[in-house]
C-alpha cells in the first residue's frame, strides 16, 4: 500500500498599508507576478525538461525562452506537497506591499531556517511532520502556519508599526485511497544463530513420596502440607531437582553439591553430604545413587531434571555417640546451562577421575549461575531412633571420614 495522491491547500492573510489599496496598485502586483530577475529565478518543479502545464499547475511560470531554468518560481506564495513526504514553501518579498521583511519570517518552530535565502525569496522545505506541524484527522494531513514579526513602535499614547502583517496557513493532505503495484525479490537466508541472554530461572527441589528406588517412585511428590515427612533408617529418599516453567529444550539442568543438615540453614553443622560436584560422595558406606532421567521418564524436556536417591540416616551427637532425632534438610545447589564452546554442560561420574581433571570440572562448574535450594523437613520415626541408641550402648562404631557422622 503506498499513497500516490496528495494535495496542498492554504490560507493567505496579508494587511497592507492604506496607500496601496487601491485597484491600480493590485492590478500592478498580477502583472509583474512573473516578473522575476534572473539572478532571482528559482527552478520549479525539478527539471529543465517539464512542460507548460505541469509548469503552472505548480503554480509556477514558464520562459520558453530559457533553456535551463523554463520554469521558475513567482513573485507570489507557492506552497507544493511531494510524494517523499516534504513540504516546499517559497516566499517572494513582493507577496505583500511594502514588500515583506524575509528575516522576520518564521515557522512554528523558529529554529527552522529556509535551505535557500536570495534577496527576493526564501524557499523552506522540511519534512510534513518536522518544524511543529501538526496531523489533522480524516485523511493524513499535516499542517503549520508560517508568519512575519513586526517592529513596533510604541509611543505615550499608542503603539504603531509601519510592517505589512503576514500569516500563512498551509497543509499538505495525503490520501491512502490509492494502491501502486510494488515488485518484490525474496532471498531465502540460513536461520539466524541462537541468541542467549541471561534471565531468571526457577529452580525447584523436591522429594518424591515412592519408596521404590528408580524411575517408579518419581510418580508423585510430597507438597508443602506434607512436611515435616516421616521416614525409617535406610528409608530411600528420592530426590528430584527441576526446572520451572521453561520449554527451551537447549537448557540443561546440572547439579553441584548436594547435602544434609540437622538445621534449616545451609551452613547448619553438623553436614553430610550426598553430592560432590553432581556426583555421588565416596566418603558414604552408602552410596547415594544417581537416577537417569530421558525420554522414558514421562516427563517433556528431560534435560531440565536431575534425580538422585539415598538412604535415610540421623546425624550422631560426637560426644554422646548417640543418634539425635532431629529433623534434616536436604540443600543442592543447581544450575541452568546453556551448551557453548567453553561449558558442554555435561556431567560424568568417571570410578576414577585425575586431580587435574576434577579442578578443571569445578572451575567450570563454579562459572555458572548457581542457585541454592533446600526441601522441607524430614523426621526419622521415633522407634528408630531409641533402638539405634540401645545398639550403640553396646557396640563400639568406627565412623567414615566426612563432614559429619551419621548413624545407620
């Protein structure tokens, strides 16, 4: 859709002086409308080649005689709308008697200057929504109003100016009636590269109610009225690490070290851990297990899930040797990743994994934008918790070395 039609239309106020307002000297003034000298004679309409009446439909006058500039602007108020959008306003002196003060002339926005300035003309031309205009309403159409300041003169018993008062109101209006036929070349380009940007993520840790190790106790999922949540020594709890409300199947949630402790905070101690950069600790008799998740776990982006399982235990009073029945907390700290050239955003679990190859994993690791998250309480049954002190009574236990001693 493009618009091909378009007209001007303008409203000319112009006082002159009493000594000129005689018939003779407005007869005078049609006469010498294209009377223009020819350093003063400005091209109309673009090109040497335009005829007559193309010419004066501008409302411009033609020289036959004149092989570069045939058709010239008049000593007259021309105001032209074109195609590109622009407004041509070209002002002779001779418009109003006396002639008019070119300097004093401006648009509604005084900082626009005229692009060409001679001695009996200035010619303003500007874009249809620059220099204050304004858009009317029906059609698309754009209008200003350009005027002359007077000197005024003011003495102790009135003011006086011997200026002619000029005011122009003028408006382009363009019609969106007309349809043009527009040809078009379409070029097929590779799709563009994906562009990441960092953003929230929502992260969420929760236990699995199943009491089946494997994908077939991920069926459901304790909520927030189930907590505290009540489990027996050596009870498998199933913990599942997720991302929240994404469908970009590029993202790939990894794990970084998940622990225990007796405290609803992270650095409660004593702690125990279940992770070690998303791989099980080897400090446990018990290894927690990790669970894989694909594309026969029944979930939509498997990429977006971690699971992992490890067996129920209480933490031991160091001093006593006996269980504590307290609650514990489960804390992970997890990551959504995007794969790039330096972070594959893979995660191995080698038997035997080099010093430097373990640094390596942890630097990259600790690159990402870790989130910290915890679960609810969990409780161990009471029962359990007397029996395992009547054993320690009478038994003597080595603990493994870790961050803190647990009892099973």
């Amino acid at each position: 859709m493009a618009c091909l039609d378009c007209w001007c239309l303008f409203w000319l106020v112009v006082c002159v002086s009493e000594s000129f307002t005689d018939w003779r000297a407005v007869k005078v003034i049609v006469n010498e409308r294209c009377t223009v000298t020819d350093s003063e004679k400005l091209p109309c309409g673009g090109s040497s080649s335009i005829n007559p009446a193309d010419c004066e439909a501008n409302n411009c006058c033609y020289d036959s005689s004149s092989s570069t500039s045939p058709c010239y602007y008049a000593n007259d108020v021309t105001v032209q709308c074109t195609l590109d959008g622009q407004f041509v306003v070209v002002v002779s002196e001779n418009v109003t008697l006396p002639p008019l003060d070119l300097g004093s002339i401006q648009l509604v926005d005084s900082s626009c200057s005229p692009v060409t300035s001679l001695s009996s003309f200035v010619v303003y031309q500007f874009p249809v929504s620059a220099c204050g205009s304004t858009l009317a309403g029906g059609n698309v159409t754009y209008q200003n109003t350009m005027s002359a300041a007077i000197t005024v003169s003011s003495g102790p018993e009135g003011s006086i100016t011997r200026d002619s008062v000029y005011k122009l109101f003028f408006q382009c209006t363009y019609s969106g009636s007309q349809d043009v036929q527009v040809e078009a070349e379409v070029y097929t380009v590779a799709p563009p590269l994906p562009v990441v940007e960092q953003g929230p993520f929502d992260l969420e840790l929760v236990i699995a109610t199943g009491t089946v190790g494997g994908d077939s106790s991920y069926g459901s999922y304790y909520v927030d009225a189930d907590y505290p949540v009540t489990k027996t020594l050596r009870d498998p709890v199933a913990v599942e690490v997720h991302i929240v409300n994404r469908t970009d199947p590029n993202l790939v949630l990894t794990l970084g070290d998940c622990w225990v402790t007796p405290g609803p905070s992270a650095s409660s101690q004593p702690q125990w851990s279940l992770l070690v950069n998303g791989c099980p600790y080897t400090g446990d008799n018990y290894l927690t297990s990790l669970v894989t998740v694909d594309s026969t776990s029944g979930v939509a982006y498997p990429s977006h899930y971690k699971r992992f399982v490890f067996e129920m235990f209480a933490f031991v009073d160091p001093v006593a040797q006996q269980a504590l029945a307290e609650k514990i907390f489960i804390y992970c700290v997890a990551a959504a990743c995007y794969p790039s050239a330096t972070d594959s955003c893979t995660q191995s679990c080698p038997a035997r994994r080099s010093g430097r190859a373990a640094d390596k994993l942890a630097r990259i690791a600790s690159s990402r934008k870790n989130v910290l998250l915890h679960s609810g309480p969990v409780v161990i049954e009471a029962d359990q918790v007397l029996t395992s002190r009547l054993q320690q009574q009478g038994n003597h236990l080595d603990f493994p070395t870790g961050v803190g001693q647990i009892s099973v």
